[in-house]
C-alpha cells in the first residue's frame, strides 16, 4: 500500500474514516503495516505479538489493549475525534499487567503518538499527523516502533535534568542573599518557584502560565513582583487568575508569601530554569541537591556525593515491601479460596471476598513510614514510592481474580512521617513528597487529586527528635520541681463574741443512712428513675436457680405490659395475682391460650435491696411502664 492509498482510505472523506472503533482498529493497522513494511501481529514465530491482549482496567471491568509486542509496545486505537489523553491513561494502567512496555502508543487514524516510558528517562511524545505520512523521516520514525524500540530512549536521565535544576536554583539563591535578602525567605521563595515550574510541566497550571509570566519582558521588577504575589495567592485558594482558572493546591506551600525583589539577572535566571523539564525530575535525590543550593550552611557541598536511591532500597526492601508481600500473599490466599466458592455459593462468596480485600486496602492506608531525621525526604518518598508499588500489585492480582476496586488508591502523603532539625530540608522534604506523589500518579494513569490537590504535610515536623522542649511547669530556672513541703496548718476562724452574732452550737450528726444496692431489672427493662443490673434474660431463668444461690430477699414485681385495671390502679388485679404461687410466691408457667400471649408477662423480680422500718416492705421499681419511688408492695 502506498501512503497517497492509505491517506486517501483512512483520511478525512475516506471510505473507512466513518467506521467504529472497534470495526476499524484492526484493519487501520494491518494496513499501517503494510504501509511501513513491518510484519503484523502473530507474523513473527515465537513473539508474544498479537491483536486484543486481554488484561484488567482497575476498578473498572475487564479490557485489552488493541495491540501489544512485549518488550516493545502496546497500541490502543481509537474513533477519529476522540480523547488521546484519555487513551494514554487507560494504557498506563494496563502498563503494569503488561510488564510495562517501553513504548505506549495512542491512535485515533488521524493522528499517532508515541510516549516513552524508559525508567530512569524523563517521559517524551512523538506526534505524527495522517498528512505527513507521505514523508520519508515519517515513515522512519513509526518504523522505529516496531523494529528499534530503544532508539527512542531519550539521552538526558532524570538525575542529569535534576542535577542542571538544582545548580539553576543554587546560583539564583547566591545571588538574591547577596543583595541582603533574609537567607529563609529565599530559600522559601524559590521552592514556591520550582513547585509552579513542575505543576505547569504536568499541566495543573494551565497554558504554562508561570513561565509565560516570568517570561514576559515588558514587565518591570516591581510589577513582576506583585504578579507573583498574585499567582501565589489565587494558588493557596484556588480562583480566576487573569481569564485562567487555577486549581486549590493548598497544603501550606504558598500559606506564607514573600517575594523578594528581582533584578533582571534573577529574572534571567528563572527563564533559563523555566526551559528545563521538570516534570522528569528525580525527587529520589531531588531535595539533598536543592537543600545543598538553599542552605548557606550547605553550599560548599553542592558537588559532593550523596546517597543514590539504591543505597536507600536496601534499607526500604526489607522494611516495607517484603514484609507487605508476604502479608499479601496470607491475605490471596484467602482470597482465592473465596473466589473458588464463587461458583457454587454466587453473590455471596464474592462480598465475602470483596470484604476481605477492602479489608486489607484499609490496611495499608494505616501503613505509616517514619523516619525521625527525614532530612530532605529521600527515605520517605522512596518508602511512599514502594508502598504505592505493593497497592498497585495487589490491585492488580486481585483484579485477576475478579474483585474490582470503585475508590481512588488508599496511600498517599498520609502515610510518611518525618522529624527534622533543618528548617530548609523539611521544607524540601514537603515539597519532595507532594511531587513524587502527583508524578506515581500520572506515570500509572491516575489524574492527580484536586480540591485540594496537596494534602497538608503537618506530620513532617520541624523539630528535634531526642529533644522535646515543652514550657516549664514549675517555677525555677529550667523548670525544676521545688522539693515538696507540708502544707501549712489553717489557722482556726477568730470566734465571734457574745452578742455579736455569734452561732449556735451545732446539732448532733445526724445517723448516717444506709445505702442500698440497686435493683436487677429484666435485660429489656429500663429503670426511668435508677439504671439497674442486668441478671438473666427473662425472669423465668433468674428464678430457677438453686435455692442456695438465691438470695432471701422479697419479690420486686416490675410489669413489662399490663391490662388496663393494672395500669390504672396500683393494686394488682385478680389476674395478675392468679400468675403467682400462693405459697412460695414464684411465678407459675404463663398460660398461653390459643397461642395468644396473657397480658401479663409475668416478669418479676427479686429486689437485691430492700429498706425495712416497721415491718412494712418497701420496694422501689417501675410499675406499669412508669417511674416509681419507693411504694408499698402489691397485695398477692
């Protein structure tokens, strides 16, 4: 097929431009393959090559990617018109069932791009337009697709990009203490920068809008100045900015705002950073590079060693990951044989087995990593970082089996703690954690968070880990305890003469009165007027314990429901009283007749206590439903 055919079949106006996705996918790249003299899927003995790889949207139902190479790429094609960048994030959550192919590739006929996802390479897109497709250079680089993958790996790595920002950051630092800026509102200041330069480059400010500011060359120093200012505020709450609307990021990076006045060599400076990619920084060294350029203290070490992020996965691998594997791998045990059941119990073996997953994502949202001198925050993003990994593959394995997962990822900036003395690297550490969490989401196909798009960092605290300085609380110097001493005799009230008001001698004590136990009610009977004990369930099995474990009491008669003369009068009717043994005052078996349950439920109680004064036995209880005080005891 030549490209004037192709172009002219799947073009605009074409006879195939007008087909569905799915009538279309497989018939628009078998000829992109004959087009480009590359083979077509399941041409190539022994590839794993093919059309439809079936695996698993999390938390959605089960999908495929249109064409998958492993090792090489995975194409997802779609209708003419359609979201591309919708098609990217569906393809990087299958990324991980599909042993994460270096090339990802989204189609709509129109239109190709090809994004890179090399590890340790920052992220870069190829566009190609149906149109140019008669092109030689175009046909050469869609060949590479297929046939040299690697040739698109890009030749900066993340470390080489991160390192170009930091020594940007660390001259532009120099140069603003210089002039007699204070030393933290610089340092402050340019994190709130370098933030904005990386939230324009994964698109959560829109138009690359602080670089079209800070580019801008008819503004003065002074106006510059408040624009920052401006931007900065409308980033804390969220708001229109100009005719752009700027998301609520929050978290306190942009609470406190001081912008120091910049010359034109600073404002030099920040277009010359704002050409820099840095939505591929490295946070993993990212804030030992920046601490060393913000922090006078450290600025003699900007070229020194420092610790790689391998180094600091020996120490991860054992604390975090293995031990959350084989806790997963107890819990998917389970899981699997509760999914087995699925057939022959249905719905019911499934919430079970979706329960238990639920179960253990709540798990690992209470997962906490701690690190009580934090520095800059390497440890706790690459812990963070892992901790995310075994979500993902827990989701992953569990999406196998069947469970589907409808919330957002359970971890996240809540689950890292930090102490540390540095006031310049807790800030860093902030800011490393708020980035590597916004750049895990987007690599994995999930949109960052929004409102508010930062979560609050107050759990990484600015302080001594040993040493906790509380205000003292005693007097003295460094809050000693004064030793203890008696404390004085009060010295007796002067006693009034006679006549002038004094009182009377006082009475003799009056004989203290007993207090009585409280009184056991039935287990559904609520004392209005004291809370009593709950003996046994109904009164019947209270009543037929041994003798000897009774106690010699009288009986206290609390009725749950009674006939109206009961309910009207104090005195017990004939009908209750027939419910009683003459002699030894217990209630008999309740008669039921015809299945109809007697009006009196006969529920009667032993009172524990009891208050005796002239013979007369005084109880106290609810009678008829109501609160009593202490009545006499009804004629049986």
């Amino acid at each position: 097929m030549t490209p004037a055919d192709f172009i002219a079949k799947w073009g605009p106006g074409g006879p195939a431009h007008s087909l569905s996705e799915r009538a279309g996918a497989q018939p628009h790249f078998i000829d992109l393959c004959r087009l480009l003299g590359v083979p077509e899927p399941g041409a190539v003995p022994g590839e794993d090559y093919v059309f439809e790889q079936h695996t698993l949207l999390l938390g959605e139902a089960r999908g495929y990617a249109d064409v998958y190479w492993r090792n090489r790429f995975a194409w997802e094609n779609k209708a003419p018109a359609k979201n591309l960048d919708a098609a990217l994030r569906q393809l990087q959550q299958y990324s991980l069932a599909l042993s994460n192919p270096p090339l990802l590739v989204v189609c709509d006929r129109l239109v190709i791009r090809i994004h890179t996802q090399f590890n340790g390479h920052p992220s870069e897109q190829h566009t190609v337009r149906i149109d140019q497709l008669d092109q030689p250079a175009t046909q050469s680089l869609l060949r590479r697709v297929w046939l040299d993958p690697e040739s698109f790996r890009p030749q900066k790595t993340t470390r080489d990009i991160t390192e170009a920002a930091a020594r940007s950051f660390a001259t532009l630092a120099e140069q603003l203490r210089s002039r007699g800026n204070d030393a933290e509102t610089v340092a402050h200041f340019l994190t709130q920068c370098l933030f904005c330069f990386f939230a324009e480059d994964v698109g959560l400010l829109p138009g690359r809008m602080f670089e079209r500011l800070v580019g801008n060359r008819q503004l003065t120093s002074g106006r510059l100045t408040t624009g920052l200012q401006s931007l900065f505020a409308t980033m804390q709450g969220g708001g229109l900015y100009g005719p752009d609307d700027i998301p609520w990021f929050n978290g306190g990076l942009f609470q406190r705002i001081d912008v120091p006045r910049l010359e034109i060599v600073d404002i030099t400076e920040l277009r010359n950073a704002a050409a820099l990619n840095w939505s591929a920084i490295d946070v993993s060294i990212f804030g030992t590079l920046f601490e060393r350029g913000l922090d006078p203290a450290k600025r003699s070490q900007l070229g020194a060693h420092y610790t790689d992020p391998a180094t600091i996965a020996r120490i991860v691998e054992p604390v975090v990951t293995r031990p959350l594997l084989q806790k997963w791998e107890l819990t998917a045990q389970e899981l699997r044989a509760q999914t087995a059941k699925i057939k022959k119990h249905g719905d019911a073996a499934h919430r079970k087995a979706h329960a238990r997953f639920v179960l253990w994502l709540e798990e690992l949202r209470a997962f906490r990593i701690l690190d009580p001198a934090c520095g800059s925050g390497n440890f706790l993003f690459l812990g963070l970082k892992a901790l995310k990994d075994v979500e993902l593959l827990t989701i992953t394995q569990a999406a196998d089996l069947g469970l589907d997962r409808e919330q957002d990822l359970v971890t996240g900036p809540h689950n890292v703690l930090g102490i540390e003395l540095n006031e310049y690297a807790a800030e860093l550490a902030r800011v490393s954690i708020w980035i590597g969490e916004i750049q895990w989401r987007i690599a994995h196909g999930y949109p960052p968070k929004t409102n508010p798009v930062l979560e609050p960092l107050e759990q990484i605290e600015c302080r001594d880990a040993l040493l906790q300085f509380l205000p003292p609380r005693w007097g003295g110097p460094g809050g000693a305890r004064p030793p203890s001493q008696p404390p004085p005799r009060p010295s007796p009230p002067p006693s009034p003469q006679r006549g002038e008001g004094a009182s009377p001698p006082p009475k003799p004590l009056a004989r203290r009165q007993r207090r009585h136990r409280q009184p056991a009610l039935h287990w559904r009977q609520e004392d209005a007027r004291r809370a009593g004990r709950c003996l046994y369930r109904n009164a019947a099995q209270d009543l037929r314990r041994p003798r000897a474990r009774r106690r010699r009491l009288r009986l206290l008669l609390v009725r749950k429901s009674a006939c109206s003369a009961c309910q009207s009068s104090a005195d017990c009717c004939g009908i209750c009283s027939n419910q009683l043994h003459p002699r030894r005052q217990e209630p008999r078996r309740a008669r039921r007749h015809r299945q109809e349950q007697p009006h009196l439920r006969c529920v009667e109680r032993r009172a524990v206590g009891e208050r005796r004064r002239g013979g007369a036995g005084v109880v106290g209880g609810v009678w008829g439903g109501w609160a009593t005080g202490p009545t006499e005891r009804p004629t049986i």
